[in-house]
C-alpha cells in the first residue's frame, strides 16, 4: 500500500492514520534487519509526512 492524498471532486482527501500507519509497517517489516538505502530514507519520510497529515486531519475533525 502506497498512501497518497488522493483528489475526488476537485479536493485532496487524506489516507486515515490507520491506512497510512500499515503503509509505513509494510515499507519497514520489507526491509527489515537492514539499512535503509536514501532512496528508501526518501520514501519513509514521505510516508511519515502522509502519517502526520491525516493525524493532524483527524485531530482537526475531532475538535
């Protein structure tokens, strides 16, 4: 799983924090027991950035 937000009707929607959560588990447990290479340093930032917006979505509609 690859979460990105996605546009629908002309406005970006965020992945959930749960989908974006098991993206970045998936990413890791692929590479697990080793380094990441920067091109996978890349990814799991961005990955982290997905994370961190959904949970700032998610705490904004809860408020």
């Amino acid at each position: 799983m690859r979460p990105t937000p996605t546009q629908q009707s002309g406005l970006l929607t965020t992945p959930s924090t749960d989908q974006a959560n098991e993206a970045i588990r998936v990413f890791l447990r692929a590479r697990a027991g080793r380094a990441l290479r920067p091109s996978e340093r890349a990814e799991y930032s961005r990955l982290l950035k997905v994370y961190t917006r959904a949970l700032r979505c998610e705490l904004e509609k809860a408020a």
